[in-house]
C-alpha cells in the first residue's frame, strides 16, 4: 500500500556556494559519490530534492539529512539507505541546468 509520496523542486544556483549546508545535509557515503563530479552542483541539489521529498512523503521533519544515503544501482538508479521507518522507498531524481527535482514514493 502506498502510504505517502513526496516531490521537490530546488534551484541548482540557491545551493550552489553554501558549502556549509552541503556538510549539514550530505552523508559520508553521499559525499563519495558527489565528490566523483567535477561540477557536482547539480547532483547535490537533486540529493537535497530526494530528501526534502523524502520528508514530504513520511510527513515526518524528524529525520536527519546526514544520516540517511543516497546509493545507486549499477544501472544509475539512485535508492535511499538507512531510512529509519519501514516500509521501501521508490526514489527518482532529474536535474537539468537550472533546476533538480525529485519524487519519492513511501511503500509498506
Ligand atoms: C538514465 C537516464 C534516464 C537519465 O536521464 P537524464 O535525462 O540523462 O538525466 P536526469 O537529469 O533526468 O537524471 C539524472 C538522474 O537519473 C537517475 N538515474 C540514472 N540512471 C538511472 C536509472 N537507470 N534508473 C533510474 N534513475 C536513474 C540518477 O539519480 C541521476 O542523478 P544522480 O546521478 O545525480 O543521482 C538517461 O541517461 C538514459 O539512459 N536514458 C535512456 C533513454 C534513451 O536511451 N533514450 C533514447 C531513445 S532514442
């Protein structure tokens, strides 16, 4: 049964220089997967519209960004690690020059 879903929409360039909030909201493991890119702004943003997306789905503001990985399956397809609620968790991310969104899709 679906049990909430979740969009975001950020501005790529709102994000771009606030590197103390990229420490705030990124994961260890998230890190090693930005850090990949050499323009890895557009990949930060769609990380901060999977987990702002991640909220709206759980209805729940109690999460903490940091804990919570964003991995990617061999194919691309980016999924969440360590969500502290059951259930799965369906996650889509886009991003084009000026914008990154997500959805995310709570199941249990
Ligand atoms: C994988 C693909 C769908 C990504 O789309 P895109 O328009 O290049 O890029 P977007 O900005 O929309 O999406 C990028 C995000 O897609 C997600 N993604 C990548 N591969 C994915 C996959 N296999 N499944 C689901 N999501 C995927 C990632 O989260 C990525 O962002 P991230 O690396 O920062 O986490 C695309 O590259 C692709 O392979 N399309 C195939 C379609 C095709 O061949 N069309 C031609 C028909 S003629």
């Amino acid at each position: 049964m679906i049990a909430g879903i979740g969009t975001d929409i950020i501005e790529i360039e709102r994000l771009k220089d606030k590197k103390d909030l990229w420490k705030r909201f990124l994961s260890k493991k998230d890190w090693e997967y930005i850090s990949r890119f050499i323009q890895p702004e557009e990949h930060v943003a769609g990380f901060w519209a999977a987990k702002e997306a991640l909220v709206k789905a759980l209805d729940n503001t109690s999460i903490e960004f940091c804990d919570i990985n964003i991995l990617h399956t061999e194919s691309g397809k980016p999924y969440f690690e360590n969500v502290p609620f059951e259930g799965n968790f369906h996650l889509s991310i886009s991003h084009e020059r000026k914008f990154a969104t997500a959805v995310v899709i709570w199941e249990k």
